[in-house]
C-alpha cells in the first residue's frame, strides 16, 4: 500500500551554540509492504552524550536523520532489531544535559527509548535524574514512516514525525491525549490515563506551550490513577507550597514501611512553605482545585501566571496557596464530564515565568454520585483557610484594624466606594484552647517598613495541625536593618522616610539596628514557649485601632512572645483566655484606638477562646506576601 507521508509540527529540543543549522526530512518507508523485512534501528550519540543521528537498516538501505559523527568521537551506540513485520510505533525522548551534576549545560536529546508495535520498549541504556521526557508518537490513526527536523553540527536540535494513514497491523497502545503528550515531563511520562485540563493552558499560544517543561504532582489517592509503586499503600497526609506558588510538596504517609514518601514540583528557594494537613489514611480527599480565572484570549498579556491556587477535601477543609490576589474571583475548576481532579503541574523556570494548572483523569464514580464542592466563606464573602470556626463560636467587638481597606495597612487617605468589593482576602481562626509548641514569623517592623511588608506568621500546635496567620517571609525578605539606604529609598523599597513612623498608634519596640537584628534573626524566625510539651496562649495584646500594627502572644506559664510589628509603648486591647476555669474579661486600655462603637467603650468582654484573623495580600520585600490586617475575638455560646 502506497504512502502519503505528512510531516508533524517540528518540535525544538536544544540550546546548542552551533551556528550552522542543517534541516533533515528522512523517509524510512516508501511502502507498508517494507514492514516485511527485519531492520536495525541505531541511535548514536556524540562525544558529549547527546544524540547525534538515528540510522535505520534494511534490505540493504539505510535510512539516515542527522549527521554521525567521526567514529572516535561516538560515546555510546543503542541498537535495536525490529522483526520483520513489527514497526516503530514511536519515540520517548529524555531532554537535558547529560551531564547530572550539572544544571546550566546545554540542553539536547540524552536518551531515546523506542516504542516497537506488540513489543516491549527498547529502552536507551542512559535515564539520568531530574531530566524531561517528551512522547513523540503519531496522531491518532496515523504511523510513523520518516523523522524530519535539523541538527548543528553533530547534535540533533529539532524533531518531530512523518507520518501517514496507520495500517490494522499496528494497534495502538494507550497513550496520553495529544496535548499532554505534546509536553515534555520531569522525571517521566504521567500514566496514560492521565491528563493535562485544557482550561489550564488555554491562554497560552502553541509556541508557549511547546516551550513549557512540565513537573506533574499526582495525589496519589487512588491507584488507578497513580501507578507509581511508592505509593500505592501511601495516602496524601500534606501539601504545601511557597509563598509565589512556584514550588509544591505532597507528602504521603506509607505505614507498612513507617516513612514519609515527598514528591516535589518547582525550585528550592529555601524560603518558608504553607502547609495544610491532609487525613489521607482516614480518607481525606483532595476533591477540588481553586484557580484564578484565566484571561480573555484577547487580553493584552506577555504570558499567564496564576500566582495562587487553592484545594478542597470532600470533608471541607480549603486552604489558598501563593499570593492569593484575586481571590475574590476565585472559582473551582470544572473538569469534564466523568473526569476527576487527580493532581496539579507546574512548569517552572521560564525566564521569571511560569504557569500552573491540573491534572485530571477519568473517574470510577457517576457523575450523580459526586457531591457537589463548595468553597466556604465568613459572612463578608471571605474565605476560610483552613476551615470555619467551631459554629458555637461568636464574634464579639471591638476589631482591631479596619475591614474596609484595599490598598494597605499604612493607607488612612483611601475610602472606599459604597458597594465595591474587598479584594485578595482571607480568614483564618486561632484556636487558644490548644498548647501551642512553636511560633515562626513573629517579627519586628523597623520604622520604614510598612507592616503589609511584613508577612503573616505560623502557630505550630502539639495536638492539632499548624495554623499559617498569612505567610511568613523567607529569610532573604525579612528585615535586619533599620536605616534605609538612599538607594534604596531611590528603588522604591519604601514610601516614607527613615526617621520615624507616621501614622498614629504605630511606635516602634525596636529602637535600633542591633535590637531589629536580636529579634528578627532570633527569637522571631522561631520561638518555643515550653519545649515539646507547649503552653496554652492565655492572653494576646494587640497593637492598633483602625490599623492593625502589633501582636504578642503571653503563655500560661508567663513568658511572653516576641512581638510582631511595631509594637511600642502598651498595647490597644488585650485579648484573654478562659484559663484553668477561671473567666478573666479582655480589657480595652486605650480605646480611642481601636474601632468600636462608642456604647462598647471600656465595656469588658468575657474570656476569649479563639480569634479571627482577616488576611490580606500586599506589597512586601521580595513580592506579595499575605499578612493579618485585622483581628476580632470569639467567645463561646
């Protein structure tokens, strides 16, 4: 049967520095009837390990794509015997630098498996760590009967298929869709019933897309849609990410071996990661994804980066990762009819950019058997990160900050219109009946910083996981030195000049350089209040009024907390607990600063167990970070 070869989109591999281009179009087929012959298919790859020419042999004609080089310069040949009447059915290629312990080589082809109909894959003898891998088989319908693409020097730089109508003699194994096949993969192909939601990619062009280098994260809560071993009796137990959303961790839990297995996504910045508790081997789920919406395919954009996402169990804890700006417009990710969210991707490091989305996979259950998923929200459309207070909980006055603020914490002159919407805001809840082991992030602001520079901070409880009041900042962000450069001031690092605050209320407990740097490198990146055991919050002071500016936490064995944020002279209000039964009220000692009604002024407020936290994303040192912007307490009913 006579052929009608039509060449695939040319897919760009390398980086190489080699001027001089030479394009390729290698017939290996001219007949379905040449299958009949045995072949011998070589790969040969060049001295520096990328690959450098693809030979195919038989009944005495060689089919060639690339340029071999001389023989003392070949690393390292992989050659493969095709039976008569077997065919390539197509190619996984391994995309990097073969060097391992090297990141910023150039970037080629270090590896080809090849893929025969009915056989088993012939595997390449070189499957270096950390390295991507890309599928190139036909379309559906479609075989394979030449290579084209283009090669500088002895390297291999650009690749794709030439292809025809199929023949019945070659069935087709199961394969990735088209489009997820089309990218290339960190560590390996995901299975094959796995996929790429094309909603996730939708506003980027097709060049955009085949640049994109892929880093797959799959939950790993049902084993027919994760078919790595590792995990087949490991449940999720956490997930975090990084303050940009740019790196991910799953952590699963594997009891038959008593180890934590890890799976990551994106660069390790070594800065501090959100994480939200997963009950995996009680049966927590995953069931859901909160992503920005994507832009108008008209929009006038360089490249889409959703700077947050969030997740959602099928027992309603949500959380929000990254930098959580517009929020307000969060949505859940609607997949396919009888698909299920199975994972997330990241393909990070292009440039500065880098894109998110989700992996989905075909679902056992009926549609009409899946509870609809519902993102819970606090009574101003917040919403709740992790989950919602206890319901015998009320709020009670006064708040501490304003809730009616959208630029920043220091912006006094900004009104907002009847109507419109608050933006890039949470709530969380801190639980005071638990014994809190560990604080992270409670850190001073030096008087130029304005506090929705600061981050939030972490309460590490003993019995309960983690509570993240925002996000606490990475170690190259926090602030150590307390006089602003003129350069600095020049760059836009800060709005104010350096000798001093300048709204009201916001005095400073860090006087000089030396104290800014005793507590920030200190005690307010970490501060244990009694060992391993932990001690029960009994009061927090808080600094403000219609702004939020400080936070102390005092135990019950006494110690007291550094502060966070500028924290001079004696606090606003002072939140306390129920504490061994006894019911001690919160007291109001400057009430002119704080944002209550005029009937509630010095009224005291029975003992506190929890309080709400508003959070909000803003303009800190190394980018947006969420930090608290207002504080309220609950009482029990």
């Amino acid at each position: 049967m006579s052929l009608n070869p039509v060449p695939d989109e040319v897919v760009e591999i390398g980086t190489f520095y080699n001027p001089l281009e030479t394009r390729h179009a290698t017939s290996f087929l001219s007949s379905w009837d040449e299958v009949k012959h045995a072949k011998s298919l070589e790969l040969v790859y060049e001295e520096d390990g990328y690959l450098s020419c693809i030979k195919l042999t038989y009944n005495g004609q060689i089919c060639q794509f690339g340029n071999p080089p001389p023989e003392v310069e070949v690393s390292r040949t992989h050659v493969v015997k095709i039976n008569p009447n077997q065919w390539i059915e197509g190619f996984e290629v391994i995309i990097g630098d073969p060097i391992e312990s090297r990141e910023a080589g150039p970037v080629g082809i270090v590896n080809v498996d090849v893929w025969i109909y009915g056989a088993d894959i012939e595997y390449g003898s070189y499957r270096p760590k950390d390295r991507y891998h890309r599928l190139f088989v036909p379309a559906d319908g479609k075989a394979l009967v030449g290579i084209c693409g283009s090669s500088k020097g002895n390297r291999i730089n650009s690749f794709a298929l030439i292809q025809s109508e199929g023949d019945q003699r070659f069935p087709r194994r199961t394969v990735n869709d088209e489009l997820t096949r089309s990218l290339s993969w960190r560590n390996g192909l995901p299975p094959p019933h796995v996929r790429v939601l094309p909603d996730s990619l939708s506003a980027l062009s097709s060049a955009q897309r085949r640049g994109l280098r892929m880093e797959g994260l799959l939950f790993g809560v049902d084993e027919q849609h994760d078919e790595d071993p590792t995990t087949i009796n490991a449940r999720l137990t956490r997930i975090s990410a990084s303050g940009d959303a740019s790196r991910i961790e799953l952590t699963f839990a594997n009891p038959e071996k008593k180890l934590n297995i890890m799976r990551v996504a994106g660069p390790d910045h070594k800065s501090p990661l959100k994480s939200m508790d997963i009950d995996g081997p009680g049966g927590e789920t995953i069931v859901s994804v909160l992503m920005p919406p994507m832009p108008d395919e008209n929009a006038d954009f360089e490249w889409y980066v959703p700077k947050w996402f969030g997740v959602v169990t099928n027992r309603g804890t949500q959380s929000i990762f990254g930098q959580q700006s517009t929020i307000e417009e969060a949505c859940i990710v609607k997949t396919p009819s009888g698909f299920a969210v199975v994972g997330l991707f990241l393909s990070p490091a292009f440039m500065q950019y880098w894109t998110l989305g989700v992996l989905i996979a075909p679902t056992a259950s009926s549609p009409t058997s899946i509870s609809p998923v519902k993102v819970l929200r606090d009574e101003k459309g917040r919403i709740w990160d992790p989950e919602p207070p206890p319901s015998a909980w009320s709020l009670c006055e006064p708040c501490v900050g304003s809730e009616d603020r959208e630029i920043g914490i220091f912006d006094p002159a900004f009104t907002r219109q009847e109507g419109e919407s608050r933006i890039n805001e949470s709530a969380s809840f801190l639980d005071l009946t638990q014994p809190v082991v560990c604080f992270r992030g409670l850190l001073a602001a030096p008087s130029w910083c304005r506090l929705d520079q600061l981050g939030g901070f972490e309460v590490q409880f003993a019995n309960v996981p983690s509570r993240f009041i925002g996000m606490p900042l990475g170690d190259n962000e926090i602030p150590l030195n307390e006089e602003v450069s003129y350069e600095e001031f020049r760059a836009g690092i800060t709005t104010v000049v350096a000798d001093g605050p300048r709204i009201s209320g916001s005095e400073v407990h860090v006087k000089t350089q030396s104290e800014l740097q005793l507590q920030n490198s200190g005690p307010g990146k970490e501060w244990h209040p009694n060992g391993e055991k932990g001690a029960r919050i009994a009061a927090v002071h808080v600094w403000g009024g219609n702004y939020l500016h400080g936070v102390q936490f005092e135990m019950e064995n006494g110690k007291r907390s550094p502060k966070w944020g500028k924290a001079g002279g004696e606090p606003s209000i002072s939140f306390r607990t129920n504490t061994a039964g006894e019911v001690r009220p919160s007291t109001i000692r400057n009430s002119i600063r704080n944002l209550v009604h005029s009937e509630a002024k010095g009224r005291p407020i029975q003992g506190v167990v929890g309080l709400k936290f508003v959070i909000r994303n803003s303009k800190g040192f190394g980018g947006e970070v969420p930090g608290p912007v207002m504080i309220q307490g609950f009482t029990q009913r």
